[in-house]
C-alpha cells in the first residue's frame, strides 16, 4: 500500500528506523488492530498505535469519561467528562493521524457480539479491567483465530503478554486456568496513573512488532513490571492445549462463519 507525499512526511522519523522502513510501514498502514476498553491501558496504547500509522484501529467501549478517569486515561480531557469514551477517543485518534481509519463501537462487548466484533481485525488488545471480560475476549479470539495482545495492571504492578499469536502458542487459560473473581480492580485498590500509562504503550509495541514481523514477541513470556522498584522480569510458560478446547467450547454454536457484519451496533 501506497503512502502520500503526506504520510511520508508524517511518519518521517519512523521510516528511517530499519526496523520499519517504507515496507514495514505500508504494512502498519494495512493492518488492522481492535482495542477493547478505551480507559487506562487502551489510552496510550490507541495514542501510540495511531502514531505508529496502523491502518485502522477499532474501539470498543460502553463507558462514559468521568472526571476520576482523567489522571491516568490522558487522551480526555475536562471537557470529555460525560462523553461516550469510544467516540472521545475516536476524535483524539482522527486529530492526532488524519491518514488513519477510526472506528468506534458504543457496545457492551458480549457473547452476542465479540465474534463479530473481532471479525474484521488482524490483532485484538484487551485493556479491560475485570477477570470476566479478559477471559470472554481470550475464548473469544481463540476461537476467531486472532492474535491477542493482554495486559493488566495492580497498583504498582504491569503484565504484558501475548496469547494465541498461532495455533502452537500458549492462551490465557494456559497461564491462569480460571478467572480470581476475587481480583480486585483500581476502583478498590487505587493506581498511579503512569502504570497504565506504560503498560499499554507496552501492549502497543507488542501489536506493532507482530505487524512488522519481528521475532521477538512476548508469546509465551509474560512481562511483569515493578514501577515501585524499576525491576522488569520475564516469566515463560507453555501451552495446554486443553485450553484451546475449553476456549472454543464456549462458541460452539456462533462459529465466525456465520458472522454477518451488518448486524453489529455502533
């Protein structure tokens, strides 16, 4: 794909990396990424993505900003409290890369509809921020057969990794069989807004190394980061392939065949 005298301009400083180049950035622009929650992780990791130049980048959410939200999911401003996060982010997005598709679904994001959803996306991140929803969203792209990046955070703590980026790599039920409903969220346990702030732009890169190619992917590795100390460590494991028939199991009967696009509410 083709870049304008416009884009080339725009994403100057990017093109001369050898990471990416004019190849690996016509290839950005032909990708398609899918964030699922626009609050703390998915407000960097959009901001990012769209900088980076990938082609279109879908945003799901049925939340509104509030003015709590504002210390850590940055892209809203005072005057966003009030508006549907998917179409404040959506308009962040447009004025930060005009070169870019942004497509904003007002949905709540259930069994119902994530096979649609996903459909249309190469890459699916997931920055929600409750055990239920993290584990639909894996069943989910197990089954549509899409890469899944994951992150989460705990006060001062941020995990990244990649799931199901193919059909050898490990999912979420690999490393935690079943979800902690016990898991408590940043609404009880609080956070500093840097946390979010850096782990989704780490989910960020993550999307875009996959669309670049490179080798060096956190699959099967989780990145668990320390903002208290500073400390990063990896963590490795393997997948169950049990897990997969577990995963799929839960769409038996919404297979994405039978997906029509038409029907998805935006």
């Amino acid at each position: 794909m083709a870049l304008s005298k416009e884009e080339l301009h725009y994403y100057n400083r990017q093109l001369i990396l050898s990471e990416v180049g004019h190849e690996g950035q016509a290839m950005l622009k032909d990708s398609a990424v899918l964030v699922i929650g626009a609050g703390g992780l998915g407000c960097p990791a959009l901001q990012y993505m769209a900088g980076a130049g990938i082609g279109k980048i879908g945003i799901a959410d049925f939340d509104k900003v509030s003015v709590s939200n504002l210390h850590r999911q940055t892209i809203y401003t005072y005057n966003d409290n009030g508006k549907w996060k998917c179409d404040a982010a959506a308009n962040f997005v447009k004025n930060l890369n005009p070169f870019i598709e942004v497509v904003p679904y007002k949905i709540l994001v259930s069994e119902d509809n994530i096979l649609e959803l996903i459909s249309g996306y190469d890459i699916v991140l997931d920055c929600t921020d409750n055990p239920l929803s993290k584990y639909l969203i894996n069943d989910a792209c197990i089954t549509g057969e899409k890469a899944l990046v994951y992150g989460s955070v705990f006060k001062m703590e941020g995990n990244v990794t990649v799931f199901n980026l193919n059909d050898d790599s490990p999912t979420l039920r690999c490393l935690f069989p079943e979800p902690d409903h016990e898991s408590p969220d940043c609404e009880r346990s609080g956070i500093l807004g840097i946390v979010p702030g850096i782990t989704g732009m780490q989910m960020a890169i993550e999307a875009i190394k996959m669309i670049l190619g490179n080798q060096e992917i956190l699959n099967g590795k989780l990145l668990i980061t320390n903002f208290a100390t500073g400390e990063s460590r990896i963590i490795g494991f393997k997948p169950d392939f049990r897990s997969r028939e577990i995963s799929k199991a839960r769409f038996t009967t919404m297979l994405p065949s039978t997906i029509s696009p038409s029907t998805l509410k935006m």
